[in-house]
C-alpha cells in the first residue's frame, strides 16, 4: 500500500500540471505596431484577473494591417485552430469573427452601437455568443457636433470623414445627419476607403464650403490620424475626432473612449467566460467617454475654445 501511494503521487502532480491552457484569439485590424498598445492593455488585463501568459493561457494575434479580407481569412483561421475564445475588434474584425463562428465565444473591447450593428440582441441579454464594451459612438457623434456648434455658432456645414469599407459607418452617418439637423448644422459625407483616399478626399473638402470637420471612429482614420490631423490644420478646420489619441497627434479635439481601459476590462469578459460564462447572459457595458482638448492646435487656428468646453475636458494640451 505504501508503495503504491508513492507511485501515484508523481502520477498526480503531473496531471496536474498538464492543466490544459486556454488558447485565445486575438483578432485586429490595425497594424501589429499599430495594435501593440491595445494588446498590451489587454494583457495587462488577464493580469489582473491573476492569469500568467504561457502557464494559464497562450494568445494567437493576427493583425490585419488594414486588409478586411485578410481579417476574414484570420478569423476562420482562429475558427479552425479552435481557441477557446476570440477577442476581436473593431467593428470589422467583430464582424468577421461573427461571420466565421457561432459556437465560439466573442469578446468585443469597443465597438459603437453592438445592437444596431446586428452583433448583440441588447445590451442587456445579447443573447448569442457575443458580448463586450460599446464606447457609445452614435451617441457621441451628437455630442461632438455640440462642441462644434458651441466653437462656430454661425457655422452652417461639418464634414464627417467616413471609412465605407466599416459596417457601423452606414448607421453612424445617419445619426450624424440627424444630430445635425437638430442643431442646424448640414452634415457632408466623404468617403473614405483606404489609406490612399485620405489626401484627396481633403481636396474634395475644398468644393463643399464645410467649416468643421468630424473625424469618425475606424481603423484606417486611428493609425492616419497624426496625417489627418495636419491636413485638417493646412486646410483650417475645426475637427473634432472621435479617434483616441486624436488630439496627442496634433488634432484640436478628441471625444472619445479610453481605448486601453476597454482592451483591459475585455479581460474581465474573456475571465468569465473561460470560468464558464455563456456570452449571452453577459451585459454588454458602456465606456466613459472624454473630452481631451489641443490648445496650441487652437492657438494655430486662431480659434478661442470656450470656457464652457474647457471646464468639460479631461485633459487640455498646451
């Protein structure tokens, strides 16, 4: 009996120590450098939640580098690798992983409105095997118009920068349309495809007499929004983006999610998830937003920023 015992012991701390590592899909857009900081994030996150990378979980990244073909490519291969969940983001990577799986579970970290974008039933239930954060951007696009209107009361045209190859942007720019009447303000639509489209649809900007410009949330305009920003300075206009980090890149306003707070939180989902949470039953949670403000991108313009905006902002750049 006793040299029994002893043979099974080793048997025992083997097994356990062969515990099986969770696999995790991690499925972007943007650029590997690009993504870097949001990874990061991430991670930091699984931290959090008391997980170590290579003895609880292992993660298989794959980047688009701005090629939603290849996104879809990527997904299906996450499919067939059989992770145990994806974390995919944004709109388009959520969109091909939704399109490549629905047995496995999907975490989003941002997204703008997930029920309107067909990935969840409710925020409340979503009912399937998505869930995550919504930074709430067809709402905040109405807010930004504000802070337009507040800029150039007399202003009568904005130009929204739009990403067509995004499937949130169809609803996105009817929502701009509609805050706009509200306020007064028409609202031009420039399409934008690819990088490459970037310059010239700022020389088309030139022939709709817009004042203001709106720089709406998609990959291409994130990892461009340092160009974005300049052009938007040489052509004199007042943009406001809702791309992070907007305003750092030299851009006069930035209203817009804490892009590294929600790639940590997204941890807290995958958690739950892994411990036997089904996605469905997992409200989808609303991210803060912030208004960061670029004085000396102000001053550039000759523009004053009001007192009352000033007194709203998270953070002023001088």
């Amino acid at each position: 009996m006793f040299l029994l015992s002893v043979g099974c012991a080793p048997l025992a701390v083997l097994a356990q120590n062969q515990k099986k590592l969770a696999r995790i899909g991690f499925l972007s857009t943007f650029s590997r450098d690009a993504g870097a900081q949001r990874y990061g994030a991430f991670l930091a996150g699984m931290r959090d939640q008391g997980y170590v990378q290579g003895r609880d979980f292992l993660v298989e990244e794959r980047y688009g580098d701005g090629d939603y073909g290849r996104i879809s490519e990527f997904a299906d291969e996450l499919v067939r690798l059989k992770v145990d969940v994806i974390v995919a983001a944004p709109s388009p990577a959520i969109r091909a992983a939704q399109k490549a799986t629905t047995r496995i579970p999907i975490v989003f970290p941002v997204t703008g409105d997930p029920v309107a974008g067909g990935f969840v039933q409710s925020l409340a239930r979503p009912g399937g095997n998505i869930t995550g954060l919504s930074n709430n951007s067809l709402e905040s696009v109405g807010k930004a118009l504000e802070l337009v209107h507040e800029i150039l009361p007399k202003a009568a045209r904005v130009a929204v920068l739009a990403d067509l190859g995004s499937s949130t942007q169809p609803q996105l720019l009817k929502s701009v349309e509609q805050a706009g009447k509200q306020i007064g303000l028409q609202v031009i639509a420039v399409p934008v495809r690819n990088k490459a489209d970037i310059e010239p649809a700022f020389e088309r900007l030139k022939s709709t007499n817009a004042e203001a410009l709106l720089v709406t949330l998609a990959p291409v305009f994130s990892e461009e929004r340092r160009r974005i920003a300049e052009l938007a300075m040489r052509h004199r206009l007042i943009a406001v983006g809702q791309v992070p980090g907007y305003a750092d890149a030299g851009g006069l306003m930035t209203l817009s999610q804490h892009p590294d707070a929600s790639y940590r939180r997204a941890a807290s989902y995958v958690d739950r998830i892994l411990k036997g949470a089904k996605p469905a039953d997992l409200p989808v949670e609303q991210t803060v937003l912030s208004l960061i403000i670029n004085r000396k991108a102000a001053d550039a313009l000759g523009i004053v920023i009001p007192a009352s905006i000033l007194a709203r902002a998270e953070r002023i750049i001088d």
